[in-house]
C-alpha cells in the first residue's frame, strides 16, 4: 500500500532567475550631465538671442567656444545614446 502525499504546498526546485535591480547609478549619473548640459545649452543660446534681438542701440558681439560646444554636445549625446540603447533593451 503507497501513501500518498499532497505537493501542492512545495516549493519548486528549479530556482528562478532573481529579479532584475533598478537602473544603475552610472546611467542615472549620464542623464543628469547630459540634462545638465542641455539647459546650459538652451539658456546660452537663449540669452545670446534676446541680447541679439533687445538690444537695438547697442552692437551686440559673441564668441563661440568650440570646446564647450564640443563638451555640452558630447554630454548630451552621451545621455541621447544611453537612453535610446537602453530603450531598445527592454
């Protein structure tokens, strides 16, 4: 005579994967600069705009940094990639 035995209340023994963690501090560090860089970005071509366009007894003058184009622009081409790589991830 077999007895029987109820499984239901058993755990599997195959263990499952553990749950994936959040976003990594590095991705968030990359928004941020990138974030950074776009609002310096924006507020410096704002600001060089509205002197351009306000100031009509004035000669207004601007000097074009290439290595801060080339800082911001690489900071938010940076947090541009990680974002759409990690989009196309899930």
């Amino acid at each position: 005579m077999a007895i029987r035995v109820s499984r239901e209340g058993a755990t599997d023994k195959k263990q499952n994967a553990p749950p994936a963690s959040g976003t990594p501090i590095w991705v968030w560090v990359v928004y941020a600069f990138g974030i950074l860089a776009a609002a310096i970005f924006a507020f410096s071509l704002l600001f060089t705009l509205g002197a351009l366009l306000l100031s009509e007894d004035v000669g207004v003058t601007y000097d074009v940094s290439t290595p801060a184009i080339v800082l911001w622009g690489g900071l938010i081409l940076a947090a541009v990639v990680t974002w759409v790589v990690r989009r196309r991830q899930r």
